[in-house]
C-alpha cells in the first residue's frame, strides 16, 4: 500500500511538471507569434508568413529545457527560419 501511495505522488508530480512546460511552450508560442504579427502589421505577406511558418520554426527553435536548465527560445533561429522558409527577410538578423 505504501509503495501504490509514492507512485501515485510521483506520478501526480511528474504530470504537474510536465503540464507546466508544455503550458508555458504554449504561453511563450502565442506571446511571440502576437509579437511578429505586430511587428507586420503594416505588410499582409509578412503577415501570411509568420501565419503559416510560425508554428514549425517556433518548435524548431524553443527547448523545453531539463530539470536543471529553464525553457529557452533561440529568436535568431525562429526569425531566420521564418525568413528562410518565405524566401523574404523580414525580420532583420
């Protein structure tokens, strides 16, 4: 019974972590996205791209991290993966 008691603990905390990085990948996604988007506010195909690329080149870009290193997000990676993905620099590197 003791045993049953700790895996259900750890297994409570493991899926309280792991629900945390994900919620805050996904937090850090739409901030950053929101933030390109007013970047092109003034240029619909600068726009179409961030709309279209954003979500392969943020996963390309973002680490979850570890238990002893906090999630990170390479922005010259994201924005040059937008740029090279549409073919147009729109953001500057």
């Amino acid at each position: 019974m003791r045993a049953l008691r700790k895996f259900g603990v750890f297994a409570v905390t493991l899926t309280a972590v792991l629900g945390y990085k994900f919620y805050d990948k996904s937090t850090t996604a739409k901030e950053v996205k929101q933030e390109m988007l007013s970047v092109c506010a003034t240029d619909s195909n600068c726009q179409n791209a961030v709309s279209t690329y954003f979500q392969k080149c943020f996963d390309s870009s973002y680490s979850m991290g570890s238990r002893r290193r906090a999630s990170s997000l390479d922005t010259l990676k994201l924005s040059t993966c937008i740029n090279n993905s549409s073919g147009v620099a729109y953001f500057g590197n």
